[in-house]
C-alpha cells in the first residue's frame, strides 16, 4: 500500500512538472496584463528544440536552455503583434498555437530525415536526477523523491517568481502595469518594456515545461507529447487565482490525475479501468475546475486590454 502511494506521489511530481512551467509563464505575463493561451505553440516548439539540442550536444542541460530561448522566440511575435501593434491578444495566441506544433513539424524533418519524431535521448544524455541512489531502491522515498533535476527547479521556480511578484519593486510594477497601467504610466513605468519581459518569460517558461517532458519524462519528440498542456497549465493559473503558489497547487491537482492515469493503468493494478476513460480524466478535470472555480477568479483588471500611451 505504501509502494503504491509513493508511487502516485512520484509520479504526480513528475507529470505535473511540465504544468507548473507553463502555468508560471501564464501567471507571469498576465500579471502584466497580456493574455497569452499560445503556451500550448511554446511549449511544443521547446519540446523539440530541447530534445534535439539534448540528441546531438549529448548535455541535457544545453537542451534545456536552448528550448527556453526558442520558447522565448515564439512569445516575441506575440508580444509584437500584442503589444506593439495592439493585435486582438487571443487571436494572436490562436495563432501561436498553430505555427508551435507546425514549425516542430518542420524542423523535426529537417534535423531528423523526414521523421516527425526525433530519435531517442541515450539514457545518460536525459535530465539527471539529483537523489538517484540515496534511498533503498523502490522504497516509498525512493519513489517520491527520487525525481529528475526539472522537478525540484519547477518549485524553485515557484518559490522565485513569487518573490519576484511581490517582494520584490519589479514584481510591484508588473502587478501594477497588470491592474493600472495608465497610474502606473504617470508615475514613469514603461508599460511596453514590463509587457515585452513578461511575455517572453512567459515563452521562456512554456519552453522549459515542454522541455521538461522532451528531456526527462520521456527520451524525444513526438507530434502527440504536449497534447493539450498548454491549456491545461492555462486552466490551473486560473485555478490558482493567478498567483505562483495558487497555480502550483492547481498543477499538482491535476498531476494526481494523471498520476492515477498511469497506477490505475499498469498490469498489476487493484482493478482494470479502460484506458480511453482513462485517458479522459485530466481533460474532464479540467473541465470540472473551469465550470466550478472561473467564475469565482478575479483575473488582473487591465488584463487582455492593449495599452496606448496618451491614450484618454
């Protein structure tokens, strides 16, 4: 009983870790009052770059980097179309979201002789994990603790960006160009400067997540990997009333679900569930949380809202 708990923790960890990336890059650029649903693109585009920086480097952590800078990348046309010129900011994350999976595709072909699947990451080329060996093998914190380098960074990241938000007199700005931007223009914050950091840490953040399962949870790239997480890490920040401990929280919730997706679905499990209701839960969760708890969450007052300067 208690090798099963310890199992689902494990891997409650494991796969909420992409979620909490992503819902970090959510909380922090609609903090600024950009709203940015293109994670999903960002977090697929760092999926593949991490993978194949990680193939052919051999270091898992120049992979890692490489697959937050192109996130970045991506999240600097949004913040061009939707800071610069004022683009409808949803559209502009639609938009995300196709070219994402589409320029994977591409590149995937290009670095891999036309297969839309990267080759597999050697064993000793993934993300290390920084407790391996320490407790018994296949104990109950063996199986808890023993995760990959990503999980322990993801709530590190918690941890900082929290700080930054609001211990720090940046994170002061960034809530303030998020709720006032006009008050905040007055007193001599560049609203367009906040705006265009939040943004690409928000891609920075998705291309971490995305890397995060490219480089750790499983050895390559495959077109069907992120399959709705960008959304997912959307909801939870949502669910996490657009705070870093809030959305963490939320990632775990529905981390357990799939958590339970991969106990309830191995041979030796207590009973046999069908794997397509499996499959189905996190998104039904999703779902679940969206109806119960939107409607209760107060997001930024001026987020979504383009800024013009002397604008009345």
């Amino acid at each position: 009983m208690l090798d099963s708990l310890g199992f689902i923790i494990g891997t409650t960890l494991m796969y909420s870790t992409p979620l909490i990336y992503a819902a970090l890059g959510g909380v922090i650029t609609e903090n600024s009052g950009v709203t940015n649903i293109g994670l999903e693109g960002m977090m697929t585009i760092g999926a593949l770059i991490g993978a194949t920086v990680g193939f052919y480097s051999g270091n898992p952590w120049l992979g890692f980097l490489a697959a937050g800078l192109a996130g970045g990348v991506l999240a600097l046309f949004h913040a061009i179309a939707s800071v610069t010129f004022e683009a409808d900011q949803v559209v502009s994350g639609i938009a995300i979201n196709f070219l994402g999976p589409g320029l994977a595709l591409f590149l995937s072909r290009l670095f891999f002789e036309g297969a839309t699947m990267t080759k597999a990451i050697p064993l000793d080329s993934k993300m290390p994990r920084p407790l391996h060996g320490i407790f018994p093998r296949n104990s109950f914190l063996d199986l808890v603790f023993n995760q990959y380098a990503t999980v322990y960074m993801a709530f590190l990241l918690v941890f900082v960006l929290w700080y930054l938000l609001y211990r720090t007199k940046l994170g002061l700005r960034i809530r303030a160009v998020g709720e006032h931007p006009r008050a905040a223009d007055t007193l001599g914050v560049n609203i367009y400067r906040i705006r265009y950091l939040c943004v690409i840490l928000s891609g920075v953040f998705a291309g971490f997540g995305g890397a995060s399962m490219s480089l750790a949870i499983v050895s390559n790239f495959r077109p069907t990997l992120v399959s709705g997480h960008g959304f997912i890490a959307l909801a939870a920040m949502i669910f996490g009333k657009w705070k870093p401990q809030g959305a963490m929280w939320a990632c775990l919730l529905f981390g357990v679900s799939n958590g339970l997706v991969v106990y309830l679905g191995r041979a030796d499990a207590p009973f046999q569930i069908s794997v397509q209701i499996l499959s189905m839960l996190p998104y039904v969760l999703t779902l679940i949380v969206l109806m119960g708890f939107v409607g209760r969450a107060s997001a930024p007052a001026a987020v979504g809202v383009p800024y013009e300067k002397g604008e009345r």
